[in-house]
C-alpha cells in the first residue's frame, strides 16, 4: 500500500474512534419538511430550506418550463456564449430585491467569495475578517495579497484594534468581512455597530448573508434590513441553495463598479461553466415567491420561537438568538459522540437532525443544529422536541 494511502487510512480511523466522522445519508424523496431514507419516512430539520420553497411546485414548474425553453446547459463561460437573457434578468431581480446597483451570479456562493477578493483587493490593501467566517470566505481571503487581520467573533472593541493596526500599516483600502448570520450558532453580527466602525475607519463593509437572504428582515432582504444598515453595507454576496429555492448558485450584489470589475477578474466566474438554465428560471420564481411571503417568514419565525421554548423548558441547552437556527449543544470531552448518538436515536425516532462537532465546530463544543423551515407545522416542532426528550433518555440509559 503507499505511503499516502496508508497515512490517510490510520488518519480516517482516528476520526472514526474518536466519533468524529462524517457519514452521509441519504434520502429517497424530494426535499422537505418531511423526506424519506431507506429507513422510512422522517420529519426533517436539518435543511437550509428555510420558506419552504425547495419542494414548492412553482419553482420546480418554472425550471421544467425553462428545460424545454432554454436547454439542459450552456457547455460555455459567460463571456464566450454563456450568457442568456434570462441570467441577465435574474441578475437584475437580485440587485433590485437587495436594492444594489447591479448583481453577479456564480455557480455557488463559495465560488462568489472565492473570486471577490483577488478580483478587488491588492498588496497595499488590508481584510479584516470575522474568526467565525464561512469557510469561502477563509479560502478567498487566502487567495488575495491583501494583509490580513482576524477579529474575534462579533467583537467591535478586538474589530477597532484590527482596523486601528490595518490603518497605522499604511492599507490604502480596507474592507471588514463578516457573516451576516453565523450558520453553526444562529446569531447575527453586529452590523450596526461594524458599520459605525466603517464609517470611523474609512472602510467598505462585506457582508456573506447566505443564511438571511429571503427570510430575515421585514421584506426578506437580510441582515441589512434586520438591521437598518441596507445603505451603509458595500459588498452582499448570497447563495440560490439555501431560502431561494434550495438548488444552486450564488451571487454578488454591490455597487456598478464592483460588478462590473468581477466580470472582468474573478476567476470562478470568468473560468467556470454558466448557472444551467432550469436553475435560473426556478431561482427567479423563487425569488418572486420570497419578495412576496410575509406570511412565511411570520410562521416560520413563530415555529422558531416555538422550538426554543419548548426545548429551553426540556431542559436543554440552545445557543442564544432568534434565527431558525438553533444550536443544541452538547459541551465536553464526550460531548461528539453523545451528540452523534441522540442524532441517530432521533432519526429511529422520525426525525431527521444532524450532529457537528470537530472541525466544524471548535473541539468540546459538539451540537445538533435544528434548522426550522415555514414548511413545518407546530405538530412537526412538537415531534420534534418530543424525540429530543426521548433520545436523551435511550442514550443516557445505556
């Protein structure tokens, strides 16, 4: 056996003892509130399918429409022949919704972030990154020239320090990147205070709001509108695949010059094929739907509330906040594997819930991460907690 084999081997072991390994299940159904494994049908609370539109029929109608329309795939790059009408007109939607100049789209929201910052940013500009940043982020940054500063997690006072040590080094251009909403803890950052910051500093402000766009906010325009801060944010970027309909795709909503700079430089988007057209047309009705559906994000912000009540009153320890996600935590040594065990009594139980713990998390802060959709009906958030309740007790018994 060679030497990488065998090194990737024992290593694969190791993560498999210490009960940290990843496996995959998988789903014989559409995606939903409910999905069903070869198991038998379970309630699902572990998707990024926020308003529920993953398995609403009028995106899926829209993308079978544009297939016959528009064709299976472009085989091209935007700049080459990639580039229908329609991806035009989505890009239109989007920078209309989020009421920026002008929008970008991209195969996904990691390739958006990927090709920012080596795109707009040079030697003599410096990043200020949030310590909890999506991972695309963390990977973008690394790609460009730009010094870099970390700031620890939604801190303004360590954020001050960060810009007060970009500015005395001389950064001509300095950007503060953070997550709108942190995806493994559910809370948001504080954009308010960062814009303040911005202001003081002279510096844009980047904002990743994968986990808010078509949700948060009164309308649906994220953590800018949650916050007030809609005209004082200078870079949005977002994915299709989470509350825009569940599949693919990502984007840059910004000023005119920013996108029109990433369509001359990002690599992702100038070396990557084209957003396949039946995905296009489902986004735009996704879209469409999202602009439109108070009442989905006032019954999915109900069912929210809903489930930490009932899960704080169990007894169970949740993160603090009030976004659909909702961090169970399960601290300790052993806090992965207890995680990872009620995960799949859970799933005997009906119920469908994942269990993060190292990497993806810090090491002793292992969690279930229950994600509420508008999909589900408060008998489904009562199911719920009921197998939480009753797979704490099948495991802690054994």
């Amino acid at each position: 056996m060679d030497t990488l084999t065998s090194k990737l081997t024992l290593a694969l072991d190791d993560i498999e003892a210490a009960g940290l390994y990843k496996h995959e299940r998988a789903i014989v159904s559409p995606q939903g509130p409910k999905v069903r494994t070869p198991a038998g049908e379970a309630l699902n609370f572990c998707a990024n399918n926020y308003l529920g539109l993953a398995g609403d029929p009028r995106p899926a109608q829209a993308a079978k429409d544009a297939l016959d329309r528009w064709g299976f795939g472009m085989s091209s790059v935007r700049f080459i022949c990639g580039t229908q009408d329609q991806h035009l007109a989505l890009e239109k939607d989007i920078a209309e919704f989020l009421k920026t100049d002008d929008a970008i789209l991209f195969s996904s929201c990691f390739d958006a972030n990927g090709g920012i910052f080596e795109a707009l940013f040079t030697a003599s500009d410096a990043i200020i990154s949030d310590e909890l940043n999506h991972a695309s982020l963390i990977d973008g940054i690394r790609l460009c020239k730009a010094a870099r500063f970390r700031y620890r997690n939604a801190d303004l006072e360590d954020l001050r320090t960060q810009l007060t040590a970009a500015r005395d080094g001389g950064a001509e251009q300095v950007v503060i990147v953070t997550d709108g909403v942190f995806s493994m803890d559910g809370s948001y950052a504080p954009l308010p205070g960062i814009c303040d910051l911005a202001e003081e500093f002279r510096a844009l402000v980047m904002v990743d709001d994968s986990h808010a766009t078509g949700f948060v906010g009164e309308h649906g325009r994220g953590t800018p509108e949650l916050f007030g801060v809609e005209d004082r944010v200078d870079i949005l970027t977002g994915t299709l695949g989470k509350a825009l309909g569940g599949a693919s795709g990502g984007y840059v909503a910004a000023h005119q010059a920013i996108i029109d700079m990433l369509r001359q430089r990002a690599r992702p988007y100038l070396f990557s094929n084209t957003l396949a057209p039946a995905i296009v047309a489902g986004s735009r009705e996704a879209l469409r739907i999202a602009a439109q559906s108070d009442d989905l994000r006032t019954h999915l912000n109900n069912m929210s509330a809903l489930f930490r009540s009932l899960m704080t009153t169990a007894g169970f320890e949740l993160l603090p906040g009030t976004h659909p996600i909702h961090a169970v935590m399960f601290p300790g040594e052993d806090g992965a594997r207890f995680a990872g065990h009620i995960a799949n009594r859970m799933l005997d139980l009906g119920v469908y819930v994942t269990a993060f713990s190292f990497p993806v998390v810090p090491r002793g802060q292992a969690r279930i991460r229950v994600q509420l959709s508008a999909a589900h009906s408060r008998e489904d958030v009562e199911a719920c907690v009921a197998a939480f309740i009753q797979a704490r007790q099948d495991v802690t018994a054994r």
